[in-house]
C-alpha cells in the first residue's frame, strides 16, 4: 500500500487535534507516516501510532525553532525523498500551508489548500474544497507530481485505528536558506483557557448586537458552558470589544466547526466567509429578516440578552 506523509502539528510532543484528523484522512489513501519536527518530536509516537501512523520520522535541531519556516521545508523534503509518498498532507495553519506551498514548489507538485474532504481515486486523492464563500463545493485532484494537500481544522472525525507507529530518526541537511529568517523573540498569548478558534469543535460568536465589551461576557459564558471558543464580527472588533485574534470571517480567521453559533451577528458576506462550513449553524438575532437566517440550522429569533443566558443555564443544568 501506498505511504502518505503526514506533516504533525504538536506542542513540546502534544498532538494537536487537527493531525488527528489527517491520519483519518490519510488512511483512506494509504498508509500514514508521520514526519514530527522540533523539541518533542519522539514523543508525538504513541499518539500517532494509536491513531493509525505505521511509521513516525522524527528530527530535532535547533533550526527548527530558531528560524522560520525553512528548515522545516528541508526536514519535509528529506522525509518526501525518503519515503517517495503517494500524497503529502498537512494541516492548513498559516505556518503549515507556507511549508505545503514551498515543499510544492520545490518537488515540483501541485497543491490543494484548504481540504474540507478527502478521498481516494482512480488518478490519484480527490479533495473537495469550499469556494466563493461557500457558495460552491468543489472537487479538485493534482494532476501533476505528488499531492501536498492542507485540510482545515474539524474536516474528518479523530478516530483510533493502532498501527506499529515505529520511530525512526530522519536525518536532515538544512540548506543555505534555512537560516535566512531568525526568529528573534516569542511572547505566548495570554490563554483564556478556552479552545483555539480554528480548531474548537463549538465556537460561539457574538456580534454589533452584543453592544458592548463588557458584554461579551454573556457570549463568553456560554461558550464555556460549552467548552467553546469565542469568536467576534469585524463590527464587534472594530468597536474595540474583542480582540482582532477572535475575527472570524474574510479578514478574520477561518472557522469549520461541528456547531457555529451566532449571536447579534446579521451574517454579512464577509463574515459567511469565515464561517459557513460549519457542519450546524445556529443564529440568534432579533431581526426575523437578518441574512443570517438564510444560512442557518436553527434559528432563535429574539434579543440576544433573554436567550444566550436561558441557552447558557439549560445547557449547564444538563451537564449537572
Ligand atoms: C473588505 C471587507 C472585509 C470584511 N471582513 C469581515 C470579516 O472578516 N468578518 C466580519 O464579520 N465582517 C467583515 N466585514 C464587515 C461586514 O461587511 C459587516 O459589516 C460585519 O460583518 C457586520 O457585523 P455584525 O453582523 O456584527 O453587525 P451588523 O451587520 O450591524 O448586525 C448586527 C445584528 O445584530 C442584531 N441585533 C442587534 N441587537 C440584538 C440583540 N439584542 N439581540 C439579538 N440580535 C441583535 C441586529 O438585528 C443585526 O442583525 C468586512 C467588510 C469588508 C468591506
């Protein structure tokens, strides 16, 4: 059976949920393995393994987190020369789709950005992508060299499937444009405590119809009722109530979640952009004729401020 590289998001060796995902995806095309960079590397093994990974290539060398994206495209290169892979996935953070753009351009591929869909085919994956808002689902294939396919975050359930996920050590020579960018500081972000917006399997939003900064607080409660991320409309950002971080939509992030919630949020085009692959979209508005309603699951056509707290309670009582 064909191998399928599969690029891993982790933490100091924590999986992320969206590699997850991509071994599902991957194993419908072949035999997923897994190339794992930087501090932590080895330790991304039995996490892959549990999800289908036959082999894990792990590296670590300083290059890795003292420069930008560069030498992570040459670790990529050596594990793609290795292994000659039917596909090369990654998933579609900015960081990874820069890597997938230039590991395509180097190995002279194709890429497809962006997955939310894949599966196997006659000439090769097939790779269904959301366009012009959403307003059109697309299937594309490379038809050119190896596919390097990104897939967005919530494309394909995490599912266990134990596979030998043996290490080996990929040996990497890093090229004179490895060191090229030097990161020269990194500040964490203050965590909230709650999901990262792109990944968060629930997000709940609010928008100008939340009036407020310090209203937020009524979003925010019921996204940890929850254990949502919280994401804002451009208006709501640019009247300074929520960080531009927590943008969702054409300017803003990219959402895909299993359940969008919006609240005071009309559903401009702009803001559908962000977030219309949302598998179940609730909205929440006063206005019975808001755009928003066009898109949605369910709709609760009501003030906001009688309904988010009432959902917020139900939903906490149910957990009690
Ligand atoms: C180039 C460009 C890029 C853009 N990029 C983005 C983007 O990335 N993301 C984005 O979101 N927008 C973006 N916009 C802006 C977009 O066009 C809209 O202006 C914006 O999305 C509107 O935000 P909103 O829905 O919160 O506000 P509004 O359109 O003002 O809607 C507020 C809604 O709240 C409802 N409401 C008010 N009070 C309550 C209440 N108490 N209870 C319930 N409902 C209530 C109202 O009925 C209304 O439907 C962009 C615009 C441009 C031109």
């Amino acid at each position: 059976m064909a191998e399928v590289l599969v690029y891993v998001d982790h933490v100091d060796g924590a999986v992320r949920k969206p590699t997850l995902e991509l071994l599902t995806l991957a194993r419908r095309i072949g035999e997923p393995v897994a190339v794992a960079l930087g501090n932590g590397a080895a330790d991304t093994a039995a996490a892959l393994a549990e999800h289908g990974a036959v082999k894990v290539l792990t590296a670590d060398a300083p290059e890795f987190t003292d420069y930008l994206v560069v030498p992570k495209v040459d670790a990529l290169q050596a594990a793609y020369d290795a292994v000659s892979p039917a596909a090369v996935l990654l998933p579609s953070s900015a960081e990874a789709k820069e890597i997938a753009a230039r590991l395509a351009l180097r190995i002279g591929s194709g890429i497809i950005t962006d997955a939310v869909d894949l599966e196997a085919g006659d000439e090769g994956p097939v790779a269904t992508q959301s366009a012009f808002a959403a307003s059109y689902t697309t299937k594309s294939r490379v038809s050119k060299g190896t596919p390097v396919i990104t897939v967005k975050p919530n494309s394909a359930a995490v599912e266990a499937a134990p596979a030998a996920g043996a290490v080996e050590a990929l040996t990497v020579s890093f090229s004179d444009k490895a060191t090229g960018t030097k990161v020269l500081s990194r500040t964490p972000r203050e965590s909230t405590g709650r999901p990262e917006l792109t990944e968060a399997a629930i997000v709940v939003s609010g928008g100008r119809g939340v009036n407020g900064a310090e209203n937020f607080a009524v979003i925010e409660a019921l996204a940890d009722s929850l254990g949502a991320a919280v994401g804002a409309s451009r208006a709501a950002v640019d009247a300074g109530w929520y960080p531009h971080s927590s943008q969702v939509g054409q300017t803003g992030k990219s959402v895909s979640p299993q359940l969008y919630i919006a609240s005071g949020i009309s559903g401009a085009i702009q803001h559908r952009a962000g977030m219309q692959t949302s598998k179940t979209i609730v909205a929440i508005n006063k206005d019975a004729e808001a755009p928003i309603f066009e898109l949605v699951d369910y709709g609760v056509v009501g003030d906001l401020f009688a309904v988010v707290p009432q959902l917020t309670d139900e939903v906490t009582s149910r957990k009690g």
